[in-house]
C-alpha cells in the first residue's frame, strides 16, 4: 500500500485524482458511489467527473466522512488492507449478511480495550482467571452450568422485579468474576449508525488474563439476556467466536452453548416440574418464559430438548413470536438509557482507567482514547 504523493490535498478547488480501485473501495463503505455522486452535483457532469475519481477538496472530505476513514485513504495508489478478524465466524445461516464496516469498526475498538486491560493486569501481577478454558466440548451440560453458577453467583430471575434489573445484575455477576462485558448497539458513540441484529447478536474473545464478551444490545431485553449467557458459555469453553442466534444446529460450539444457556436460565429441573404433559405447549412456554425472565423462544429451545415438542412445532411457535417481536419496540431505541458511555466500554474497563489515572500510568489523553470520549470530558466518566 503506497501513497500517491502527486495527489497533494491543497486548500483549493483543484481536482484531485482518486485511484479506481481505491475509489471503489470508498464506495463499497460508503453506500455506493452514484448515490454519493447524486448528493455532491446536481448536473450529470459534476456526477460523472466524481465516478471517475475526480473530486475537490470538499468532495474528497465528504467520501471520506461519509465511509468513516482518513481523507488521506484517497490518496493511495492500492486500497488499504481489510480488517482481519482473528476469531471464528459462528455463524451459519444462509442467509448471513457479511460482517460490514460497523462490525469491524467496534471489534477492533473492543480488541483495543482488552489489549490494553491484558498489558495492565500483567504488569499488575494479576492472576489467570481459571474458569477460562476449563472445560472441552466433551464436558457435561449441568458440569459446566453448575460451574458458571458457581463463579458467577447469579441471582434468581424470580427475585428480580424486572427483565432490565435481571439482565443488568447478571452483567454485574460477570463483571465481578473478571470479564470485561462491552454492550452497544451503535458504533463506538456515533448513534446514527446502528449495529444490525441480523449480522450478529455478540461476539467473544477468551482470555486467562482479560476474556471479553460484547452483546449487541439492539436487541430485544429478554433476548440479550441469553445473549449474554450464551457469550460466557464461550469463555468457559475457550471457545472464542461470532454468534447470531439461538438455534444453530449447524455449528457443534454454538449448539453446545445454546444448551448451556439454555439449562442456566431455565434449569431442566425446574422445567420439568413446571410443565404438564396434554396441556397447550404455547400457554406454557409463555408462563415458563415470563417467570424465568427470558424470551418465549428461548423456553421453546429447552421443550425441545427435553422433548416435549417437535421440531416441527418449535419452528411454529419460533416463526410465531417472530413475527410479534417484530412489531414490539427492541431495547435499541431507548440506547441512551440503557447502555451509557461506560456500558460501551465496559466498567471493568472503566474502573482500571480510573485507577491508572489517578496513579499517574496513564494520561487523560489516553484515558479519552480508550473511553471513547473528548478528553474535558474523561472526567464525568471516571471516579477516583
């Protein structure tokens, strides 16, 4: 990747030559380039001039905003290099939108943040945390949710007078046992850009030192909560990767951790005594569902692994609650109040910059870098 050094920006209407391929890879991430074009000239000349890569100043500015990347991209004789994504893509639907822009954007924001926490503990001196990786993929279901259970001392969903406090108190169990828990549903703070629930609902990267999970919080309540779940089975696991959703046959971890969710949330037993053979399995699943605090669906998956429906009949109810899902509002649009600045980085994240800060390792330079926020305002979000 070089830099075509004749193409000098200069503070004037001088046309600048945008290298072809380089100009198309703009317009992959931008939206496309005739729709740019239509929004920067009225006329079909100033339109085609720009489809050829001849741009002003202003004009290189606006690609260059409006893909998210350096203006100085523009001027480089061969596309920067993609973004390479060092875990496992899970996900096996056929009808799988690839990972965009948005994906790679916070990925590598999160990888940032656990790189940093992982050179901290260490030079800390601080333990592996030994959950990490203690299980194969031969461990039993109930061995491993008996663990999880043991770690994270989760609280009861019974105890819980709501689905946000349920899904808020057991990041709070995670979080206390080590792992850095990231929640957004837009990229980094820029809330005009959503982060689609269809590519991906979390994403997990094991760790001794720092595991890190991050849950698409676009979702609806009741949805994240396994999600979040679901994500720590993965630790457990050592089993770092991309998700998409709760009934993946297809891919032996994802199916794994879909029980182990699965039997955390909803234990087998308590399942069992709660459900009558004859009665109507839809009436059920919603009791079961509103009393565990998870998602109709999510008690459908464990009837049918208990085997008190069919596939047949959990694709049924599935496309059912689909379709209501739908027309209910997800936990997205209220964004601002659920998931704050230091939710989308993470408190444990949050509570070492703090610590750092204050013992003079970092600066509020780097604290602002790795918050995410303008360095006058490191201080709202941190407490010494």
């Amino acid at each position: 990747m070089s830099v075509n050094r004749s193409n000098t920006m200069k503070k004037t209407r001088e046309t600048i030559l945008v290298n072809p391929a380089v100009l198309a890879w703009f317009g992959e991430r931008c939206g496309g380039l005739e729709d740019f074009a239509q929004s920067q000239s009225k006329t079909e000349l100033g339109q085609q001039k720009i489809l050829r890569g001849e741009l002003t100043e202003s004009q290189a500015k606006a690609l260059a905003h409006k893909a998210d990347k350096s203006v100085g991209f523009l001027l480089l004789d061969t596309p920067p290099r993609d973004v390479q994504i060092s875990i496992p893509d899970l996900r096996t639907r056929n009808d799988k939108t690839p990972l965009d822009e948005n994906f790679k954007k916070i990925y590598l924001d999160a990888i940032y943040k656990q790189d940093w926490l992982i050179e901290t503990r260490n030079n800390l001196g601080v333990d592996e945390l030994k959950f990490v990786g203690k299980f194969n993929t031969s461990a039993k279901v109930k061995d491993i949710v008996a663990d999880m259970n043991r770690v994270l001392t989760p609280p009861h969903p019974t105890t819980q007078t709501d689905i946000d406090g349920y899904y808020r108190n057991l990041v709070k169990s995670a979080e206390a046992a080590g792992v850095l828990v990231i929640q957004n549903s837009c990229v980094i703070n820029n809330t005009h850009r959503h982060l689609d629930t269809n590519q991906f609902l979390g994403f997990s990267v094991a760790h001794k030192i720092v595991p890190m999970i991050f849950i698409n919080t676009a979702d609806k309540s009741k949805a994240k909560i396994f999600t979040l779940i679901h994500e720590l089975a993965h630790l457990w696991l050592n089993a770092s990767g991309i998700s998409e959703s709760y009934r993946n046959k297809d891919s032996k971890i994802e199916a794994l951790c879909n029980k182990i969710a699965g039997e955390f949330l909803v234990p087998q037993g308590e399942f069992l005594k709660l459900w009558k053979d004859g009665m109507d399995p839809l009436s059920q699943i919603k009791t079961i569902g509103d009393k565990f605090k998870v998602s109709h669906v999510v008690v459908a998956v464990v009837a049918l692994i208990n085997n008190k429906i069919n596939e047949q009949e959990f694709q049924d109810i599935r496309n059912q609650y689909k379709a209501r899902d739908e027309q209910a509002p997800k936990s997205g649009s209220s964004n601002m109040q659920i998931a704050s600045v230091i939710n989308r980085s993470g408190h444990v994240l949050a509570e070492m910059v703090a610590r750092r800060l204050a013992e003079g390792y970092i600066d509020y330079k780097d604290a602002s870098l790795l918050l995410n926020v303008k360095i006058n305002k490191v201080s709202r979000y941190v407490r010494f």
